[in-house]
C-alpha cells in the first residue's frame, strides 16, 4: 500500500480515536496512543527496506510530508448550567 494510503487510513482511525475518547480528562491516553501509532507505523516502513531499518531523519521526513492527525480533545467540559 503506498505511503500516502497508510496516511490517509490512520488518520481515519486517528480521527475516530480522538472523537471517542477526546475527553479533556483523557489527553494523556490519547497522547499515548497516538506516539504508539507513530512507532508501529515507522516499524511497519522499516520493514519495506531491504535490510536497513528507517532512520528517525527518514521517518521525520515522510512525516513532514504525509503527517498525522495530532491528538486533540473533541468533547469539551460541560457547564454546571447544562445539567440544569
């Protein structure tokens, strides 16, 4: 699959992730699972080279030209007048 599908599929995923679980009490989770998502993905690249892995300077720039969907917080915090 080429690089600029991979984008565009995680970052569907990224995207679902953050509007389920885009809490302002669940950044760190989100957080952690988006540098997650930037380690399998680099792994994954890595594996398509013949015998040498990506280097961090490679992905970096893969990355410059096919970024993620940075972790947000989707769901802001609810007014005690809401509730009312």
């Amino acid at each position: 699959m080429p690089v600029d599908e991979q984008q565009k599929t995680l970052n569907a995923k990224l995207r679902g992730h953050y509007q389920y679980y885009g809490r302002p009490t669940n950044y760190r989770s989100i957080r952690r699972f988006f540098r997650e998502v930037l380690h399998t993905w680099r792994k994954w690249l890595s594996r398509r080279t013949r015998g040498n892995g990506m280097t961090w300077e490679k992905y970096a720039a893969i990355l410059r030209k096919h970024p993620l969907l940075l972790p947000r917080i989707v769901h802001p915090w609810r007014s005690a007048e809401s509730h009312a």
